[in-house]
C-alpha cells in the first residue's frame, strides 16, 4: 500500500511537472511570436527614421547602412522650411480638418446613437438595420454620386465636402455607441424622467459622462483617419493653399526624382503628433476598446 501510494504521488509530482513544462513553453512560444510580429511592424518605421538622418547619397546604397555617416538632423530643419513645404500652414489645415469632423462625428454619433438605445418609436429597429448596412456599401460605390452631389452645392474646392457629412453622424460610430448605451440601467434614465429632465438633459448629463471611454475612442480613431485623409482633400480640394499636411509631401517629388530623405523627415514630422496622441490616450483607448467589446446588444 506504501509502494502504491508512493508510485502515485511520484506520477502526480511528474504530471504537475510536465504541466508546468508545457506551461512555459507556451508562454514562450507565445512571447517568441509576439516579439516576431513587434519587429515586423517596427522595422519600417525604424527604416524611416534611418532614412531620415541619411544624407542622399545613402539611401539607395546596397548593402543597406542602417547607421548614417554622418547623422544629418538638418534634414528635418531643411524639410520643414521649405519654400514648397509651408509646414505650419498645412498643419494649420490638418488641424483645422481633424478637429472640426472628429467634433462633428461625436456630437452627432452620440445623439443618434441614444436615439436608437433609450427612445422607444414605431420603427426604430428597421432604421437602425438600415443605418448599419450602409456599412456594407463600399465607399468607391457612392463615390462619383457624392461628389455629383457637392458639386451640385458648389462644394466643391472648400472643406465643406469633407467636415459637414460628419455632423450627421457615421453608422460604426453609431452602432459603437448604441450597444455602449444599452448596456446602461434604464433606472437611471426613468428616474431622470420622473424628475422632469428632458433626453437631452438625460443625453449630455447622464449619457455622455458614462459612455466616455467609447466616446475617446470614436475620437481618437476619427482624428487618426482624419489626419492620415488624403483621398478626400485629393478628390475635394483645388487650392494647394488649402492641402493638409498628407498632401503637402507631395513638395518633395521633382521633376528630377523624389528627394527621399527630406521626404522621410518631412512624414516622421506629420506621422509623430499622432503617435504622441495615441500614447496619450492609450489607457482610455483600450478601456473604451475592451469595455465595448464585453458589452452585449
């Protein structure tokens, strides 16, 4: 009985061994995957800020010298000062453009979006279905008959083309928001209506504050695509006074080649806002991303 019980907790303490073997090796493979995908993704990025600092006579080399001699920061004063890279002007559009459709985008996903989760209408379901599958339209499909459209209004060659579509409200941003909402006790809206308060009282007081984290993310994604946009200012704009800053690399393409290195430096500058925003926002962002994803219709 002594042997027995002895050759079974030996057989216990191998079986917790090998679970613990696998364990790791998971975790390692996992880690090992992780770190692969990682240097995928940052290896360009880091090749841009190489190219950067490269003097011209660089950047084509073969073999690839990933370590410029010399080091060139002049690069960034030269790109942007530019005479034909006016950087503060188009960063004053960009900014102008990012800002003004993200504002529009949240105000209207949001009043839409309680409209579908808190108001009861003949309808509402059949709407909501509607809404949603304009997202299945490709944006290609409706291309040439909304530029028809603004050019019918005389939109076209301004940035109304571009911000005021977002001030009735985007179907993701929409349906983002909705399920975000119903997830909220309607306790709260009822006795909200007991009180006398109005939906828009209800909207921007109760609402608003307890959707934040959705709210951050619909903003930070929509400033992201905003400032990133060069099918729209291309397709929409005229005035080269008027380009963001997406267009306005298009300064460092001559007639006698692309001057690469300028260029680089030019889109680190116009890409490095962003990536300080997003390290910013980074813990609202995945807490609007994660809290999203847990809630159910």
């Amino acid at each position: 009985m002594n042997t027995y019980a002895k050759t079974l907790t030996e057989v216990r303490t191998q079986s917790k061994s090998l679970r613990r073997v696998r364990k790791a090796a998971t975790r390692v493979g996992s880690h090992l995957l992780l770190i692969v995908v990682a240097v995928l993704f940052v290896v360009p990025f880091a090749w841009l800020i190489v190219t950067s600092l490269k003097p011209a006579t660089q950047v084509f080399t073969s073999p690839p010298t990933w370590i410029p001699r010399p080091v060139l920061w002049q690069n960034y004063v030269d790109a942007l000062t530019s005479p034909a890279f006016p950087f503060l002007r188009l960063l004053r559009n960009t900014v102008f453009y990012a800002v003004s459709s993200t504002v529009g985008v949240v105000l209207s996903s949001s009043i839409i979006a309680y409209g579908f989760a808190r108001m009861r209408f003949r309808g509402r379901d059949l709407l909501f279905a509607i809404t949603l599958s304009t997202m299945m339209l490709p944006g290609i499909v409706t291309l040439i008959p909304t530029y028809i459209l603004f050019r019918t209004l005389d939109w076209v060659g301004s940035y109304a083309p571009l911000i005021v579509p977002y001030f009735f409200g985007s179907a993701f941003n929409i349906f983002l928001l909705r399920q975000f909402m119903m997830t909220i006790p309607w306790d709260l809206t009822d006795a909200a209506y007991v009180d006398g308060a109005s939906d828009f009282t209800i909207l921007w007081r109760i609402m608003l504050p307890l959707v934040k984290p959705a709210l951050l993310v619909i903003a930070v994604q929509h400033f992201m695509w905003t400032w990133n946009d060069f099918m729209g200012p291309l397709i929409y704009l005229d005035n080269i006074s008027q380009y963001p800053l997406v267009m306005g690399l298009y300064a460092f393409q001559t007639r006698f080649g692309v001057q690469w290195n300028l260029l680089m430096a030019a889109s680190l500058a116009v890409t490095f806002p962003l990536i300080v925003l997003f390290f910013f926002a980074q813990r609202y962002f995945i807490e609007g991303v994660t809290l999203t994803g847990l809630k159910g219709v």
